[in-house]
C-alpha cells in the first residue's frame, strides 16, 4: 500500500470517528404515527429513582381536559392497551390516555417502593406528576389495585374518575373508608370471573358515587373478551363526567 493510499484510509477512519462522536444518543422517548394520522403514540421512561415506562397517545384535537391513565393485570403491561386499540380510541376521543409498566412488569424495573402500601401510592403520585397528569381518571384491573387503591384512599381528591375492573387488595380497606371517597366510580367486570369480581365488587359497592357494569360472557380480563363492550361502557362513563 502506497503512504498516499495509507493517508487516505487514515483521514477516512478519521471522518468516521467524527461523525460517530456526533451522533445523538438513544433517546429517552420515542414517538410514531399510529394508523390515523390524527394520533401519536409517545413511549418513554418517567424521570426518577425509579423509572416507569409508559405510552402516551397524543390527540391530534384535544377535546376532553381529561388524562385516562390505564393500570394493568399481573398477565399484561402498558403494550396490552395499545394492541387493543383502547389507547387509539381514547385519543380519537379528544382524550389524552397514558398507559403505564408497573414496576417489575414490561419495561419497568422493579422497585422497593413497591412493598408497601404507601410506597406504591406515592410512586403512583410521583409518575402523575412527572408526567403532568391533571384531571385523571385511573383504570385499574385486577393486581393494579395494589396501587390504584391505596392512591384512592389517599389521594382521591385528585381523580376525576375511577374504573376498577375486579382490583385486589379490596378486603384492604373498610366500608368507612371507601364511604369517604366521592370520586365518581365505574366498577367494571366480567359475568363468568366468580371469585374476584365478586369479592371486589361486595366492597366496592360502598363507594358512595358509583355505576356497575356486568360484561356478559366474559371472565376476569373482560376487556379482552369483549373489547367492544368494554370500550363503548368506558367511553360513556367518561363522557358523562363533568
């Protein structure tokens, strides 16, 4: 190889250590256009000792000064909303849907907050927060209400809505306690779930504000099983709120 051919390879290398020193990092969220151009999904960590991962759906109008965010069961994470087209519908809407990873679950690390009752409500509190959410109403299915609950208790004064869909931890709490909670309530369950739905909802039932929705033939995930009749039942609930 001739020394100017060596020179050449040198102030190539060169050019390209430049250009990789240049480049952008990973970022720490990323968005793309969903299927209708009026809807932008946003995926990304919450800041934090503890990071939660969430997906965000961007409406293009934005019409209802509501932010649903929507928990998940033990089987399931924050992708579940996504593939069943719940986080679209609510942006198409004009509502702004966030979608989270509990910790330990999806895309989330787990965390020692989340141990405690009132740990996982502050975690709660703080990814609401972070994530400037106003004006919530919080879905909770199944093993979610480990958190959506003690966050209730705590802090209902800051829900503007609250869709459990067979919670646990509801033997947590006593009918005084749910008595003192105003916030208006849409108890959600599957016809053919004959153990938890029906445990959830002898204490729900205390909630002062409250609708019941049975889903026929369907069990504990409901939503999965009728999608459509989960869908239409939240939507009306939503509308309807002040």
């Amino acid at each position: 190889m001739s020394r100017s051919q060596v020179a050449l390879l040198g102030l190539g290398l060169l050019l390209m250590l430049l250009l990789y020193m240049g480049l952008p990092g990973p970022p720490d969220q990323t968005s793309w256009l969903w299927r209708d151009p009026n809807v932008t999904i946003l995926a990304g960590f919450t800041p934090g000792n503890a990071p939660i991962f969430y997906r965000e759906v961007i409406p293009f109008h934005r019409v209802r000064r509501l932010d649903v965010v929507l928990l998940h069961g033990k089987a399931f994470n924050s992708y579940t909303w996504e593939q069943l087209g719940t986080l679209q519908l609510l942006a198409q809407r004009g509502y702004r849907a966030v979608a989270l990873d509990l910790p330990g679950f999806g895309n989330s690390a787990p965390s020692k907050e989340a141990g405690t009752e009132a740990g996982r409500a502050e975690l709660l509190e703080r990814v609401l927060q972070d994530l400037e959410v106003k004006n919530a109403v919080l879905v909770s299915p199944s093993l979610s209400g480990r958190y959506a609950l003690p966050f209730l208790m705590r802090g209902h004064h800051q829900l503007q809505g609250f869709v459990p869909i067979a919670p646990t931890s509801t033997q947590n709490y006593t009918q005084e306690q749910f008595w003192a909670v105003k916030t208006p309530t849409l108890i959600l369950y599957g016809e053919l779930d004959r153990i938890l739905a029906r445990e959830s909802l002898r204490q729900l039932r205390h909630l002062p504000n409250h609708s019941v929705v049975k889903l026929r033939d369907a069990g504990h995930a409901c939503y999965l099983h009728k999608p459509q009749d989960f869908h239409l039942a939240l939507l009306a609930f939503l509308d309807h709120l002040p």
